[in-house]
C-alpha cells in the first residue's frame, strides 16, 4: 500500500480488507478472489468503518499469484475534508482530480 493510505490507517498491513472497509458500490461483491475479480472493469466505492471516508477503487486480479490490486484514491470533495482528515495535496497523484482545488 502507499503512504497516503499507511497515513490513514497505519496497521492496514496486519488488516482484512473487510477490517477496514465496507463495500458501497457494487454493494454486492463479497470479499473473496472469484467475487471480486469479476467486477474488474467497475469502479469500487469501499466506505472505511472508522472515518466515514469513501475512497475510489479499480480492481486489477493478478491471477498467477490470486491477489488483488486496488488502485485508488480517497474522494475528497473539499479543503476542509483534506486538513480533517491529515492529509496534503502532496498525497495524490498528479493527475488526480484533488489537486485542482
């Protein structure tokens, strides 16, 4: 995982995905390989349990070794939610939308 999100949620190495996260878009996918893997073409909307903060994924299944990777970003809609939640302009890709603000 990134820093931005080691920012966040410091433990997430030692943590479920399901630990920290509850899915809001598609709401029906399960935590499991097979589920997941097939909405590879669908942005995910996962909610985190603690800070109510909704983050933007993709999913890519890497099928040699059966993980997944979640590329996102957290949907930050403000200044004030970024100072709120610790983070800086720094944290996000370039080419992320945030950095417009």
């Amino acid at each position: 995982c990134g820093n931005s999100l080691l920012k966040l949620f410091p433990d997430i190495k030692e943590k479920q995905l399901k630990e920290i996260f509850v899915f809001k878009r598609p709401w029906s996918a399960q935590y499991k390989y097979e589920s997941l893997s097939e909405y590879k073409d669908y942005i995910f909307l996962l909610e985190t349990h603690k800070s109510n903060l909704i983050f933007r994924f993709q999913i890519l299944p890497l099928a040699e070794t059966q993980e997944l990777l979640f590329l996102g970003t957290p949907w930050i809609t403000s200044t004030e939610q970024l100072k709120e939640k610790g983070l800086l302009l720094s944290d996000f890709a370039l080419y992320d939308s945030i950095t417009d603000m």
